[in-house]
C-alpha cells in the first residue's frame, strides 16, 4: 500500500464519522426540539374560562340587572323604540376609539361574513332590547327579570342543536336553578302558578328572551378571523342601522323626549355599561365556557334584580323569594362548575 493510498483510508475514517453526525444531528435536534414543545405548558383555554368564563358572565348579567329596572323607570319618559336606538348610539360611540382600526383591518372577513352578523345584530342588538323595553311598559321590573330567567333553557336548547351537549352535573344545575326561577315566579304557591294570567308585557319579555338565546348560541359560531372587538362594533353598526327606520317612525309619530339629568343618566348606563361592557363580557365568557354553562350563571339575574329594585325604586323581597333566591344560587354552583 503506497502512502497516498494510507492516506485516503485514514481520511475516509475521519470523514466517516462527521458525515454520519451531519447526518443524524437534524434528526436529533428535531426530535429534542419537539420533545422540549411538547413539554411546555401551554395556555389552556379550559383553565382559563374555569374562572374568567364564569366571572365574566356574572359581570354581564349584574351589569344587565340594572337594565330592567332602567327599562321600568324609563317607561313614561322614553318611547322604547328611542331609548333601543340611543342606547346603541351611545354604546357604538363609546367603542368606536377602541374597535375602528382592528374592524377596517379586518373588513374582509366582516363582507366574507355580513350575513352572519346582520344575523347577530338582529338579534342581540336590533330585537332583544327593543323588545325588553316595550315589554317594560306594562310590565314590572321583577316580572322582566323572572322570565329572562327562562333564557337558560333556551339557550342550552339552541346550544344541543349546536353542538354543544351539556353533561348530568350541568344538567342538574340547570333544572335546579329553573325550579327556584319557576318558585320566585309563583311566589311558593302551584295555585299561583297554574291560574297565572300572562299581561301584554311578559309576552313582550318571552319574545326577547327567545331572541337573547338564539344570539348567545350564535356567539359560539363566530369566525376566528374576526376578533371580539372588530364582532362588537360590526353588530352594533348593524342593529343600530336596522333600528333607525323604526326610530324615525317612533319619531314621527311618538314625538321625541325632552332630555334631562334622570334620562340621560339612564342613556348612559344602558349605553356603555349594559352595552359596551356588558356585551363584550358576555361574548368573552360564551367563547371561554360555552353558551351552556354561561346560561347557567345567567340565572343569578332574578337575585341581582331583587336586590337592584329594592335599593333604586323600594321593591321589596319577601322571605319566599330568599328561599327561592337560594335555590336559584345551588343550581348555579353546581352547573357552572367545571
């Protein structure tokens, strides 16, 4: 064996090896990188809605108790036609700053989409409050809340032909928290309950109940492609749109109201509390736990009602209603928790 060609075998044994890790080293990288991504702790969307979901939505429905009293004590000085077209104004003007630019930035999902949320407008914003307030002429405030207190069922009801299917412990909470609503109703008495005369009002109340559990089991359908925010303004754009012709005719017809300190307050509140916020936590408390569970604490109104007409306008709570009251808080406890 000359020396060049001892020289070419022991370079070949030095380069064997070097290739053969060349060759392995992506291989092993690949596999120590996805093991590593693998083993990070990623944010988990259930862990998160097991305690914002349900914070979330109680916070929506205390912020909307207040709305049915409003809808009550607005009755002789507002048209309820005028006061759902203010308050959507007021409620469009208050997220504007913040929603603009990602609503135009996403513009092409939005026309992709425009059926979807002209649907969603309609009913959540166009219908549901419109309905409330026409209900609240003939009707009082409590009534208002004991029947919205029917939006759960419906709402898990929409969510089933969904999708959505509630579990035995969800299920239980629901029916639970619907026996104390149906017993705060009937003040404890099946005599009251079976010879129950439904006014023009509740009928109103029923009609914007259906409407509440439709939109909120819409909510879970809404394009990731659209943020929560870009959603909130589209549809208050879209409600509001829908609402002016009626306004207009309200306006022509009705005469319009003289603004002062109790009305616009109240304008305000229904405007940029029961909407602006209120809205956006209760859409982020649907896409965390689902429209389901969210109804569920939606039945804690009837308590948040009692409590807000008895401080604001002295409607007093019997100690049938706080049995009652409990019930309604251990159907809760049980259907909301994860």
């Amino acid at each position: 064996m000359t020396t060049t060609e001892l020289f070419d075998r022991c370079k070949q044994r030095k380069q064997g090896p070097v290739v053969q890790q060349l060759d392995t080293s992506p291989t092993t990288t690949t596999r120590t990188t996805s093991t590593a991504v693998a083993s990070e702790p990623e944010p988990s969307r259930a862990r998160l809605g097991l305690w914002l979901g349900p914070l979330l939505a109680g916070a929506a429905t205390l912020i909307w108790s207040g709305n049915f009293v409003i809808a009550r004590a607005l009755h002789e000085d507002v048209a309820p036609i005028q006061t759902a077209f203010w308050r959507w104004v007021i409620a469009l003007l208050a997220i504007l700053p913040f929603a603009a630019r990602g609503l135009w930035q996403q513009r092409a999902a939005v026309r992709r989409h425009l059926g979807y949320i002209t649907v969603a407008a309609l009913l959540g914003v166009t219908l549901f409050n419109t309905l409330i307030y026409i209900a609240g002429q003939s009707t009082s405030a409590t009534n208002l809340a004991l029947i919205a207190a029917a939006s759960p069922v419906l709402i898990a009801g929409f969510a089933l032909i969904g999708g959505e299917r509630p579990d035995a412990r969800r299920t239980a909470g629901l029916l639970i928290a619907l026996i104390g609503v149906v017993a705060l109703v009937s003040k404890g008495s099946p005599a009251v309950l079976l010879g129950m005369d439904f006014a023009t009002g509740d009928l109103w109340m029923l009609a914007a109940t259906a409407t509440f559990a439709g939109y909120s089991a819409l909510l879970r359908r809404k394009p990731d492609t659209i943020s929560g925010l870009s959603f909130l303004l589209a549809t208050f754009i879209a409600g509001t749109v829908l609402l002016a012709p009626v306004y207009a005719v309200s306006l022509a017809t009705q005469g319009g109201f003289t603004p002062h300190s109790g009305t616009v307050g109240a304008l305000l509140y229904i405007g940029i509390a029961s909407s602006a916020i209120a809205f956006f936590t209760w859409n982020k408390a649907v896409a965390l736990i689902g429209a389901t569970r969210a109804g569920i604490i939606y039945y804690l109104q009837p308590i948040f009602v009692a409590a807000v007409a008895y401080l604001a306008i002295g409607e007093a709570t019997t100690p049938v209603q706080y049995v009652c009251m409990a019930t309604i808080l251990t159907g809760v406890a049980i259907g909301a928790k994860r």
